[in-house]
C-alpha cells in the first residue's frame, strides 16, 4: 500500500517523495559521471541516464519499504 | 523539407509525451490529469537540454508556488479581497525576480509566481480543497514534467551541444569575417550592422549554455570553457573597431598609413582567412605576426608629429590584442569540443581560470512596472468577479494573471496577448467539436488517444515553429484544458460555455490592463537602455567599476538588447548602435586610466582626474532625447593629459598614457584636428 506523509498538514505521497529524490540523486550522480568521463565509453547517454534514475528509484523504494505502513 | 521533417518528429515527440503523462495520470486516479497533459506541452522544446533544463526549474516553481498557496489562503480566507491582493503581491513579487534574472532560471520564479494563482484563485470559493489541489497540482505537474524529459530525452535528442558546436563554429567564422573587414579598407554598409549581430549571438550563446549542464549529449564542454570563449568574443566588437578607427585616422593624416603597416594588415588578414582555422600552426603564427606588429611600433616622442605616431601605436597595439583573442577564441573552441575534460594547453587552462561571470542589464523600473500592472490588473478582476459573485470569476482573474507575468515583459505585450487569444479562442473552438461530437462516441483509452492524434500533432507542429509559437501555446491551453480530458465523460455545455467565456474574458482582460499600464513602445525602452549605458560610463569614468570583464559584459548585453528594437524602429539603424559601441569603449578606457592613476607622477594625474571627472559629469547627466555633444571643456582636458604624458621620462608610463588617451581623444572628438604641442 502506497503510504503518504504528512508535511505542514499537506499528505504528500511518499512515492512523490521518492521520485523527487530520486531526480535529484540522479542529477548528482550523472553530474559526477560526467566530470569522470564516464561517458565517453558509452553508446547513447540518454538510456544509460534512464536506467539509472530507475535504478535509484527502486533503491529508495526498497530502502524505505520497511518504513511503510505494511511493515507495521 | 528539413525542418520540416523535424517538426513532425518533435510534434510525435510531443504527442507520444502528452500520452503517457495522460495513462500515467489516469492510471493512478488522479483528478484533473489535464494539467500533466498541458505540462508536456509547455516544457516541450525542440532541444533535449532545454526541455531538461525547463523541467527542473518548473519543478522548483511549482512546488515553491503551491508552498505559497498553502500559507496564503487558510491564512486570509475569512477575505476573499484580501486574499486576492495577498495572491496578487506575490505573483508581483515572483514577476519582479524573474524579470531581474533574465537567464532560463527565472522560469522557476515566473512558475512559482502563477502556480500560486492556479491554485489559489479558485480556492477563494472553496478553501478547505487548498491542501488536495495543492498537492495534486505537484502531482500533475511532475508527472507531465517526467513524461515530457523522458521522451524528449531519450528519444532522438536534439543535444544543446550539438547546437552550440554549431552556432560556436559559425559565430568564429562570422567575427573573424567581420575582423577581416575592418582590416582592409572595403566596408560595405551592412557590414557595421551584421557585426552588432555578434552582441546578440552572445546572447544566444548565454542562453544556450546555461541549459549546457542538463543536457544528454555524452560529452559535455565545461559551461566555464564556453565562458571564456563569451569574454574573448566580447572583446572582439571593440577591438576590430578600435582597429578601424585608428586605420581610418591614419588614412586621413597627410602621410597616409605606411607601407610596413599596410603589409602587415594584409598578412593579418591573410592569417585571419587561412591561418586562424588551422590548428597545427595557429600559436606560431599568431606568435610571428605578434612580434613583427611589435617590432613596427614607434617611441612616441615630443618632437616631431606625436599626433601620428600615437595613432600609428595605437593601431599597432590594438591589433596585438586582436590578434591573440581570435588566437584564444579558437583555441578555446578546440578545447569545446576536445573530449577530454583537461586543458589542451596551459594558455587555454589559464584563459578558462579567468573566465569571469557574465553579468547582465537589468531594469529594476521596468520589471517594478511590470509586477505592479499585474497587481493592478488582477485586483481590478478581482473587485469585479467578488462583488459579482460571477462564478467563473477565479477562472477569468487568474488567467488574466498568468497572462500578464508571461507576456508583460515583453515590449509587444498587448501584441503577444492578442496573439495567445486567437490561439485560445481556436482551441476552445477545436475543443468544443470534440467535447460534444467526438468523445461521447470514445470507450477507452487507445481510441482516445487515436482520435485526440490529429487536433495534438497539428498544434504540437505549430509549436515546432517559433514564429507560431505563441499561437500554438494559447491552443493547447484553450484545447487541453476544456476538451474534457478526464477519468470518465460527463460534460456539460452549460460549464463548458461558462468556463469558456470566462478564459476568454480573462484573456481580453489582460490585454485591456496591459494596454492600460503598461503603454510604453519600444522608443522608451530604448532610450532607457541607453540611458542607463550611459550612467554605467559614469560610473566607470569615476571608478566605479574596476572590474572590465563584468561590465563589459553588461554593456554589450545593452547592445544586444538594443540591436532588434533600433532595427524595427528606424530605417537606418547603424548610427545609434554605433554610438553604443563607441561608448563603450569611452567607459573601458576611462576606467583603465581611472585604474592607472594611482601609479601617474602628479603632474599628470591632475589633467587625467579632471577629465575623468569631466568624463563622468558628461555621461551622468546626458539625455538620449537631445543627445548633447561632449563639451569642449573636456577636449582641453585631454589634449593637456597627452601634453602632461609626452613630457614623461618613463617610457613604459608614457607608452600605456598615450595609447589610452590617443583611444579616448579619438573616441570621443573623432571631428577634432589632430594634437598639436601647443595645446599644452
């Protein structure tokens, strides 16, 4: 069950919650690939952007799962 | 047939998005998925960058805005005219910031200022679904957001990079053609002209690059690489046309330029054609006309025509910076497009260092104008729609709102808004057809998507064009919003006709207030840009301003901004705009001899403080309606600084006095009769 957060009496989503960090930690993470040179050894970017961002998404959600209200 | 064929891309692009943001919206059961729709349609931009770049900062103003949303109106809602004013003041305030910032960041402010309105204008009536709407509108919004930068950033991205490779490789071509120009004597007249087309490709170029971090490309320039290039080609305009001037001065001198000289300006131009583009021996070249431009400078003396041999220095001297900034520019356009993130040499790695921060021109009275119209505007909409009780009223005050902060800016405002209507009339036209004919007959999802097709890839075409931009967006908001895009059908003609007239209401609305308010034409704002230059020499003359890089910047960003409107004013647009050029190589003299005063003997620092004080007074009071001619007093002021520095035993003092006030004597009197000892 997707549980939702109160912030200021606003019940925000937490999937919401999630997918903004996630966007931002994707940001950060391309921006630190970028500098290494990452990219250079990889065929189309875009993808590879794409799947990360999946991959962090499903990362927090599993991280935080056991915060969820099921896990009560 | 090219472009063409990619606006029919960019239209799928942008259909395909407006789908999946409509399932994604729908799948989850939000209410009004209509906004994720119309939000991939307004991020939606023919480069992968932009649309990225647009998606972040309209995250932030949402959420920033419906923040604003949720403290305004539980706060004032026992009052529903407070409670408009109080929205009103911080959409004001949000237009006045983004109006400051002019980069693509001041979206997020622009957003957050209107995102308040959406929500809180209709929350007036009933303000306990703040909190709900609020949270949906974030919701919606990010979902469109998501669906928009997936598609257009995924599938065959058009890159910033890629545009910026190519407007970079055509903007060097064009400055070294416009520098090649000044160098031999063939000007044609539409070459002064062409060349204030460099101040707007800086433009261009700033606005590019701040979308440079967003963007998809695998290999990123460094936004501080494309800095350094933006700094050396500011350089250029002043130069080349410092060059100019001074060739010209010497032609017109009884001696006319010597044949040395002549033969170096042609192997400079020879360079600038054939030798610049090469990288293999750009620096050895570059290095050979360097040393031999030196070699020909004369040791301006007291005796004998002084006046002469200042110019011929000057020109010499000027010419040596030309050379090595079109060196830097394309050693710095290598390094854009070297794919390794480290300096391909030491010089280019010590250019980047220095690269500073581009600053801009910035109207503080025209943005307070324009947030106070709005203000206006909306508390006049608000008035009308409380004490009417007229219940499409909120619709009405706040689309007259987003109007004015998207379009009050402009100086053609009223122009753009009547724009945006016809586009929102025809849309809602559109939208009327399909509400009643064409979706009662629609059961699921795939066949809406089918028959929703046609109406989207034509306005999402007309999007792709920039000329019909505005058109096109005014339809998607007067179609998207109106067609009925939600979980399950049940429209009503009455609502439909009543929301209808009551966005088209706000729409005539706005374009009424902006009439009203804001009334000025491009004359004033020309004259304001001007005019404000002008106090920047001032202020530069006194010492205001000692670091070139930040006002230089700001200056030519005036220059850019002028070059449009006095090309749709007059019929002969060259002489005022050079006049803004000439000014701005007043102001970057006069703080270099503002700056050196401090290591002049005292004999000389008296003539230069006068004349820059004499400088300041000027420019600080002159008005761009009667354009006064610099005083006599301040010729007298120059010639003795020159008289004071031709005495000077220090060579090297001497040499950097003459050659600035030889640019500053030229600058500002270039009618007067050559220096003459005797003026001293």
């Amino acid at each position: 069950m997707i549980g939702e957060i109160s912030i200021f009496g606003v019940f925000v989503p937490s999937l919401l919650l999630l997918t903004l960090l996630a966007l931002a930690l994707t940001g950060i993470l391309t921006a630190v690939l970028q500098i290494v040179g990452f990219y250079r050894i990889i065929a189309y970017r875009p993808l590879v952007d794409l799947a990360l961002f999946i991959f962090l998404l499903g990362l927090l959600v599993l991280v935080s799962a056991p915060f969820g209200p099921t896990a009560a | 047939m090219k472009i063409d064929a990619e606006a029919v891309l960019f239209s799928l692009k942008c259909f395909a998005a407006a789908m999946l943001a409509y399932y994604v919206a729908l799948s989850i059961g939000l209410t009004r998925p209509y906004w994720a729709v119309t939000t991939t349609y307004i991020t939606a931009q023919p480069l992968a960058g932009a649309v990225l770049s647009k998606a972040v900062f309209r995250t932030g103003g949402t959420i920033l805005g419906a923040a604003a949303a949720i403290v305004l109106v539980p706060t004032f809602v026992n009052e529903p005219l407070v409670l408009a004013f109080a929205l009103s003041l911080w959409l004001g305030l949000c237009l006045y910031v983004s109006q400051l910032d002019r980069t693509p960041r001041a979206y997020t402010f622009l957003l957050a200022g209107y995102t308040a309105s959406i929500i809180g204008f209709p929350s007036v009536d009933a303000p306990g679904q703040v909190f709900d709407v609020s949270i949906l509108r974030v919701q919606e919004i990010l979902i469109g957001i998501v669906a928009a930068a997936f598609v257009h950033g995924v599938i065959f991205p058009r890159t910033v990079t890629h545009k910026l490779f190519q407007r970079i490789d055509a903007m060097l071509a064009d400055a070294e053609r416009w520098s090649r120009g000044s160098l031999v004597q063939q000007r044609s007249a539409t070459l002064g002209r062409e060349r204030n087309g460099l101040a707007l490709d800086l433009a261009e170029l700033l606005q590019l690059s701040a979308h440079l971090p967003f963007d998809t490309a695998r290999i990123l320039p460094r936004v501080r690489t494309v800095r350094a290039l933006e700094d050396q080609l500011s350089m250029m305009l002043p130069l080349a046309s410092s060059v100019e001037d001074r060739i010209d001065a010497l032609a017109a001198t009884d001696d006319g330029v010597p044949a040395d000289v002549t033969a170096l300006l042609a192997r400079v131009d020879a360079w600038l054609e054939t030798g610049v583009p090469d990288k293999t021996d750009r620096d050895a070249r570059a290095q050979a006309l360097l040393d031999e431009a030196l070699a020909l400078e004369p040791v301006p003396r007291e005796s004998g025509p002084l006046w002469r041999e200042m110019l011929l220095f000057s020109l010499l001297s000027r010419l040596q910076e030309l050379i090595a900034t079109h060196r830097d520019a394309r050693d710095l356009r290598d390094q854009i497009r070297s794919p390794s993130v480290r300096a391909i040499s030491p010089h280019v790695g010590e250019l980047v260092d220095r690269a500073g921060s581009r600053a801009l021109h910035r109207d503080r009275g025209i943005a307070i104008r324009t947030a106070l119209a709005t203000i206006a505007t909306i508390m006049l909409g608000s008035s009308f729609w409380i004490a009417t009780a007229w219940d499409q009223g909120a619709g009405a005050v706040l689309i007259a709102g987003v109007a004015c902060a998207l379009f009050g800016a402009a100086d053609n405002a009223a122009k753009q808004i009547d724009t945006f209507m016809i586009g929102a009339v025809a849309g809602i036209l559109l939208s009327a057809l399909y509400a009643f004919a064409i979706m009662p007959r629609v059961t699921d999802f795939v066949m809406l998507a089918a028959v929703l097709a046609p109406a989207l890839l034509i306005i999402g075409s007309v999007l792709a064009r920039p000329a019909h931009g505005l058109l096109a967006l005014g339809s998607v908001v007067g179609f998207v919003n109106s067609v009925g895009l939600n979980a399950t059908y049940s429209e009503n003609f009455a609502t439909f006709v009543n929301s209808s007239t009551g966005l088209i209401a706000g729409i005539v609305f706005s374009g009424l207030c902006v009439k009203l308010f804001l009334t000025a034409g491009p004359g004033s704002t020309v004259a304001r840009l001007v005019r404000a230059g002008w106090r920047d020499v001032a202020l530069r003359a006194r010492g205001g301003a000692p670091d070139a890089g930040p006002w230089l910047a700001r200056m030519l960003d005036r220059i850019g901004l002028l070059a449009p409107r006095l090309a749709q004013q007059e019929a002969d647009p060259d002489r005022p705009l050079l006049d803004a050029l000439v000014d701005l190589r007043i102001g970057y003299i006069a703080g270099q001899l503002s700056a050196m005063r401090g290591a002049m003997a005292p004999e000389e620092r008296e003539p230069v403080t006068a004349t820059l004080a004499e400088i300041a007074r000027f420019f600080g009071r002159s008005n761009p309606k009667t354009a006064d001619p610099p005083p006599v007093a301040l010729l007298d002021g120059i010639d003795r600084s020159v008289g004071a520095f031709a005495r000077d035993p220090e060579r090297e003092r001497r040499r950097a006095g003459l050659l600035l006030l030889t640019s500053l004597r030229r600058n500002l009197f270039p009618a007067a009769p050559p220096w003459e000892a005797v003026a001293a």
